[in-house]
C-alpha cells in the first residue's frame, strides 16, 4: 500500500506503545510495576461523576456546537481569567476532546511549507510529529541538564528567523517537570516582541506545582495575549484522561478556524462529558489539592531512591507527575536501559529519546503509582543495574 507522504512523516507516542508491550507481559503471567504512562492513578472525583451521569439520565446525549457549550465556555473562560489574570470571553474558547486536538488544529492552522516551529527537546512528542505532518520544519530548542533544563535565552534569540511561525511553550514540562520561570518568559517575550510569531503555550499541568514554583502565562505580557493560544485541559488535573476533554484560549479570529478543523475531524466534544468538565471547575477542589500532595510525597521518595543508584543523577521537577534522571554513568543507552528494566526488572519506564534527540542519556519516570510500588521499582532497578 503507497500512503500519502505525510503518513511516514508522522510520529508516535512511545508510552503507548510500551504500555501495549507491558501489558502483553502482564498477559503472560509477569508482574510489571508502571511508571511509562502519563497518566494520574486516581479515579476521577465522584462528583464529576455524578454530574456526567445526571447529564446522560437527562437526555444531554446529542451533539453540541463544534467549540464547545456555551455553558462551558463561559466557565472555561471564567476560570483561565482567574488563574491567568488575563481577562478571557467565552468567544476565546474551543472545547476538544482532549488536549492534543488543540496541538493538532493550531499547527495545522498556522503551519504551511517552509515555516518554521520552535518546539522545546527534550519535550512532548506529538510537538514535532505534528510539525512534520503539516509540512513545517521543526526547529529543536535544546533544553539542557546542566542549566536545570531551562531556556538558554540566547540561545532562543539565534533560532529565530525570518521564518518562524510559531513557538512552543510547555510549563510545567513534560518530560523534566520543570517550569520556565517568569523571568525567562519575560526574556522570550522580549525576543518575540517585533516578530510576526504565535505562540503555543501548553499549560496542561499548571495546577500540578510544588514547592514555591508559580507558573506564569506570556498572556499577561502586553502584546501577547493575542498571539498566544494557551492549551489546558481536564486529565491531568482532575484524572480524566479517558474522558477526553481538552481546551484552548486564543483570539476570536481564530476560533472559527479551529472550530472548523474540530467540525471536520470530530464534529464536537462528548455532551454529557462537558457537564462533567463544568462541574470539574465549579465544584470542590479538594480532591485536586491531595491529588497534588500525594504526588510531591511520591516525587520525594523517587527523586531519593533514584539518586541512591549507581549511575543516576535526578534533578528535581517543579510540577507534573515526571523526573528525567540522567542515566549516563550507566553504560548504556536511553533505550537499551529503558528495554532491560521493563524486560529484566518488570519496570515500565520510557527512553529520554521518546522526547527528542536531546533526551538520550536519560529516562523518563512517572511518580503516578504508589509509594510502596515506587519503592518496589528502585529496588528493583538497583538489582538489575
């Protein structure tokens, strides 16, 4: 079968792929400890539940408008409002059903042939691959250990050129689970300020922050609110990720063109699933807060554990529920380490070069399992190591 070019430009997510090979092992009678997939462990608060379930008893089982509810809409634009301090309308607001329909429909918006996008290596996949889908050229922003994997200003400033179409902001990170700090963002505004450029500022894991880190959104900076199209969602934050609820903020030129892509792909987001996301806002937020909590317990004992093994060094992340230890002292190769602790430890783990050229030497390390089981998979590591 000949497909069209851009089915071989496309890419993948690997944690998918490693879940499919751990639970084929799983299958055969092997007991397999998961820290691959990017996902919360906990169910989905019960009132969010009941609200999605009231909707369905009450006949909310029919299509909506392809951006979303107007119900919703309102709350969406609400709620970034407040976190953002940046004064929102609901006509800013597409709802998707899922987080990376927002990645998908803005590249495919804004990039043609020849243009360029700057994305952060290593960082999320589906970055690049969608790049290369829409016929763009990826343009890697390296982030490094040694400086804690922040931006290198001046290092941003030389990969700009005439041809930059778009850039891509992920804060807190996947995989490092680090936040750019204000100032930093201020620094690329300022890179950006005279430049016809867009900005994609994925801020799918704000709520999830520890320590004294404060996310900051380049909206609030003048002259930027306009340019940027902030994508958040619901699965990280409240453990919806099989719900398949998402959403972006930009400007109201845009949203017809997005809604358009959203029409042509998946007509709308689920019905009764956007009354759950209403409630998800509007409702008690306890259960986020000791979501939050639980995982910077967990974050402590991996970062302590990993950095026990011979060969590991682990910074530690901001927000997220990810560490990306470096694994160079080891020996051995991102991929090769990866494949040997799911094969000889029973630990799903995914290779730093799952994110980028500039993610070997590293692995990456979900926190979203329990403290006896991260425990268990140190241990395991060490044995194997």
């Amino acid at each position: 079968m000949q497909l069209a070019d851009r089915a071989y430009r496309m890419g993948s997510e690997t944690a998918f792929e490693v879940l499919a090979r751990a639970r084929k092992l799983e299958a055969e009678g092997k007991t397999i400890i998961h820290l691959q997939i990017g996902e919360p462990d906990f169910t989905t608060p019960k009132n969010i539940c009941d609200a999605a379930i009231r909707s369905i008893q009450n006949g909310d089982t029919h299509y909506t408008p392809s951006a979303g509810t107007m119900e919703l809409r309102k709350v969406i634009a609400e709620y970034v409002t407040k976190t953002r301090g940046v004064e929102f309308s609901p006509e800013n607001v597409v709802v998707t059903p899922g987080g990376k329909p927002i990645m998908f429909f803005t590249i495919l918006a804004l990039i043609g042939k020849g243009d360029e996008v700057i994305y952060p290596n290593p960082g999320f996949p589906i970055y690049e691959s969608m790049i290369n889908v829409a016929g763009g050229t990826p343009v890697p922003l390296p982030l490094k250990e040694e400086d804690e994997f922040k931006v290198d200003i001046k290092q941003f400033e030389r990969l700009i050129t005439n041809r930059t179409k778009l850039v891509i902001i992920n804060s807190p990170g996947n995989p490092t689970g680090k936040t750019i700090p204000q100032k930093d963002i201020e620094a690329m505004a300022e890179v950006l300020k005279d430049k016809d450029t867009y900005i994609l500022s994925d801020e799918i894991y704000s709520r999830i922050i520890y320590d004294d880190a404060k996310p900051f959104s380049i909206t609030k900076i003048n002259g930027f609110k306009d340019r940027t199209i902030i994508l958040d969602g619901f699965s990280k934050t409240y453990a919806m990720t099989g719900w398949r609820a998402g959403y972006g903020v930009m400007n109201t030129e845009l949203v017809p063109i997005i809604a358009k892509l959203q029409t042509n792909s998946n007509s709308c987001t689920n019905t009764f699933v956007q009354k759950g996301c209403i409630e998800a806002l509007t409702g008690p937020q306890d259960e986020v807060d000791k979501m939050v909590a639980e995982f910077k317990k967990r974050r402590d004992v991996m970062i302590e554990g990993l950095n026990t093994i011979k060969g590991f060094k682990c910074l530690k992340p901001d927000g997220a529920f990810y560490v990306f230890p470096s694994i160079k002292e080891t020996g051995y190769k991102s991929k090769e380490l990866a494949d040997k602790l799911l094969y000889e430890a029973g630990v799903a783990t995914l290779a730093g070069t799952s994110f980028g050229k500039f993610g070997e030497g590293y692995l990456r390390v979900s926190y979203a399992n329990s403290v006896e089981n991260i425990k268990k998979a140190i241990q395991k590591i060490k044995e194997t190591i």
